[in-house]
C-alpha cells in the first residue's frame, strides 16, 4: 500500500491504517495486528466501513 494514513478512534482505543493498494482501492487495517488489509473501498471512508463489517463477522464466529 502506499499513501498510508492513520485514524484514531478514542472509543475503542484503536488505530486504523489505510492506503491505496495495487489494484486501486483503498485498503483499511488495524495497526495492531500483522497489516493485513481486511476492508476495502473506493475511498478511505468506505475501505474503513467494510473493515468494520468484517471485524463484526469474525466477532460473530468466536462468540
């Protein structure tokens, strides 16, 4: 990725990290875990929504 910006988001205490990928989009992961982009869209907004959405599917799994 590259254009890489850091969100902060004080009530989960988290950090999130978007940049561009490879294939155009914009890609979204949680800077605590091994950078593996888990959301994607076509803005950063967009690529952090869907990263949320699949945070709350693997939440559902292991609960």
């Amino acid at each position: 990725m590259i254009n890489h910006q850091t969100f902060y988001f004080p009530a989960q205490d988290e950090r999130v990290v978007t940049g561009l990928c490879p294939n155009g989009q914009y890609g979204a992961y949680l800077e605590r875990e091994d950078g593996r982009v888990r959301g994607y869209g076509h803005s950063r907004l967009a690529a952090i929504a869907d990263l949320v959405e699949q945070l709350g599917h693997v939440e559902e799994v292991f609960s």
